[in-house]
C-alpha cells in the first residue's frame, strides 16, 4: 500500500458519501479539503467536522478551474439522485465532464493521484447480470438519463486518456446504489423515500409493480473500498465495481422498510419512470482479489441505523 496521503480533496466533499469519506480521512489522520458548491450536499453534514483543524470547506463549482495544492484527489462532486441530476441535466454533464477535466487538470500539476466516483449507471440497462467491469453497458444516450450516465462515461474515457497519455495515476470506481445517514431525506432515491414515507406514515411509492432489483451497499463499507482503492499500489486504475452483491426486489425492500419502521404505511403503484434500469449487481471478484474488499454489513443491519437517522433528522424538524 502507498504511504499515507497528507493533503487530500474531496470534491462534492459535502454531500452524502462525500462527508462520510471526510470523516474517515480525517480520523486516519489526513488534512482535508472539502470543494462543494452545495447543489445537494448540505453544510449540515460536515457542520462537525468544521471545528477540526485539520478539515477546511470551501465552496466552489468543479467547472471552473481550481488551484489548490494538495497530495490526492477524490472526484465525487456530481448529483447522484435521478431527480437531483434530472433537475438541470446540462449542468451535470457538465459538472461530470468539465468537472472531471479540471481535477484532471489539476491533478496533472500536482503529479498526484485522482479517483473518480463512477457509477453502475455506465452499464444503463443492463443485458449482463451481475455486472462484471468488462461489460460495456447498454445506455440510452438521449434518454432522461444520459445526462448522467453519458456524462460518467465520458469521464472514465477522460481519465484513462490522462493515463495513457500524460502518464496520470487514476483509481476508477464504479458504485453501485450505496444507502446510509446523510441521505437527502427528498432526494428521492428509493431508500430514503421509502423510510421517509413509512416515518411518516404515509404510502410507499412503489413505481411498476416493484419487480427490478438493486443491490444496496451501506455507506461504510463503500467508503472502505473507496479508501482501499486509493491506497492500492499501481498499476491497479480500475475500472472496479464496488457494491454489494445481494440483489433484492425494489418490492421486498418496501416490505424490509414497513416491517423494520413497524409502519402502518400501505404500498402505492406508481408509473415506472423512463429507462428505469430492470436489474443491477455488481460482480465484485476484482475488488474482492486485488482489494480483498467485501461488503460487511448485512442490509437489515444497515436499514435499521439509516431509519435511526431519519427519525432524529425528522424530530429535529418537527
Ligand atoms: P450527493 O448528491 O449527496 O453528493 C454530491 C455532492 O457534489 C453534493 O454535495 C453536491 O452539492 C456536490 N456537487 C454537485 N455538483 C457540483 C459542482 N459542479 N461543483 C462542486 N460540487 C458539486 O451524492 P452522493 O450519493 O454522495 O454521490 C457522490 C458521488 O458518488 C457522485 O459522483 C455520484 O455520481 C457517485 N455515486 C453515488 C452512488 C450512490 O448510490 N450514492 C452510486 C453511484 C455513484
Ligand atoms: N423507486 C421506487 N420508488 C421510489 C423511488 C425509487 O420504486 O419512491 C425505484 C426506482 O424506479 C428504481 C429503484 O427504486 O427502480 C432505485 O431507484 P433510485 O432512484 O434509488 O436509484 P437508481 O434508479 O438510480 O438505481
């Protein structure tokens, strides 16, 4: 493993896996730049991290240049949610392309090494199941979607070109869905709409009959791969998928969330949104040999401390 980096960017640094990761960085004794502009992070989540004096926050918006100096770079800086990247899709390719082109850019200057937070969302619908890194993905690029998915894309090529052609240490990890506190409560992505809802009692938004399948990852265990993946020595650059690989019906989460809450809440139908990939799993044989990463927490493990974090974030709110 490399020696431990001092000086370390987190872009996106203030949204839900990017705070996580700064808190983990911190306690392993790292200084800490957090670069967000705050489109979907929130001050809130790193709002403890601010009285250390090893952790800065510093708002700025990754399509315009950035000189800092630091020793390596996360690049997670992107809305991730389907309705947060749907919202101004222009803006995310943006912030996935010209975002990355900069941090590149940077990283080039400062000869250190990049990790780009990719996404399962570059195999779009896929035809593969599990998803193994070798599989190219079935995208739809004019869908509502391809923003994102297209946008990601385009950053894996421009990192391998960095690579190969400046000769640029990258790390490329393609996450899979990843639930845990910090969640946007209205960021209306499955976990946190579901939990919300049987909070509060109300339906569970449930869009088709429920019949496609993720596999959902808790937050610490992606961050543990996230570190380990930065901290492997080279020639590893990835692409590695990280996730875990328990599939499970979009249906029978809705049912773990009613049955974990002990919820009255009923399940609505609701039209399955455009694209909506039908099935997700992550094949992690590579993660696991050259990273020897497995995700530990089991998911109704995981359900019951996001639920916990949900209902202080709702009380606090009453
Ligand atoms: P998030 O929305 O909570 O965090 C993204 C952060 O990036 C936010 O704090 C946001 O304000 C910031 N941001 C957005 N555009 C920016 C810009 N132009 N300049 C600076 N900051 C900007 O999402 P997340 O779930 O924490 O995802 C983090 C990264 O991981 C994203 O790149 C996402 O694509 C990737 N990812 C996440 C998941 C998941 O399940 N959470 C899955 C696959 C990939
Ligand atoms: N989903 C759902 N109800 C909701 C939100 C999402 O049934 O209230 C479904 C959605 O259609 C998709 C799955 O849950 O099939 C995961 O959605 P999410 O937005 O969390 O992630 P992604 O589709 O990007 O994997």
């Amino acid at each position: 493993m490399s020696v431990l980096a001092k000086r370390v960017l987190v872009t996106g640094g203030a949204g839900f896996l990017g705070s996580h990761l700064c808190e983990r960085l911190l306690a392993r004794g790292s200084d800490v730049l957090s670069v967000d502009n705050y489109f979907t992070g929130r001050k809130d989540n790193i709002a403890h991290l601010l009285s250390s004096p090893h952790f800065e926050a510093l708002r700025h918006d990754i399509t315009h240049p950035l000189f800092v100096e630091v020793d390596e770079i996360y690049n997670l800086a992107c809305p991730a949610s389907p309705i947060h990247y749907q919202f101004d899709p222009v803006q995310t390719t943006k912030t996935s392309v010209i975002g990355a082109i900069n941090m590149l850019g940077l990283a080039k200057r400062l000869k250190c090494r990049i990790l780009q937070a990719s996404t399962s969302e570059v195999y779009g619908d896929p035809t593969s199941h599990p998803q193994p890194e070798s599989y190219r993905g079935n995208v739809n690029p004019i869908g509502p979607r391809a923003c994102y998915d297209e946008g990601k894309r385009c950053a894996e090529t421009l990192f391998f070109d960095y690579h190969r052609q400046h000769g640029l240490g990258i790390r490329v990890a393609r996450i899979f869905n990843t639930y845990g506190p910090r969640m946007h409560p209205n960021d209306g992505r499955v976990v946190s709409n579901f939990i919300v809802q049987a909070l509060t009692g109300k339906p569970l938004t449930l869009y088709g009959k429920g019949a496609q399948t993720r596999a959902f990852c808790y937050v610490d265990d992606l961050i543990e791969g996230l570190l380990k993946l930065m901290g492997a020595d080279d020639p590893l650059t990835g692409p590695i998928n990280l996730g875990n690989p328990v599939e499970t019906s979009v249906a029978e989460l809705a049912e773990t969330i009613i049955a974990l809450t002990g919820s009255r809440s009923s399940i609505r139908q609701e039209p399955l949104p455009e694209d909506d990939p039908t099935q997700r799993c992550p094949e992690i044989g590579e993660a696991s040999a050259r990273l020897g990463w497995k995700p530990k927490t089991p998911l109704k493990e995981g359900l019951a401390k996001t639920i916990e974090y949900f209902e202080r974030l709702l009380a606090a709110e009453r």
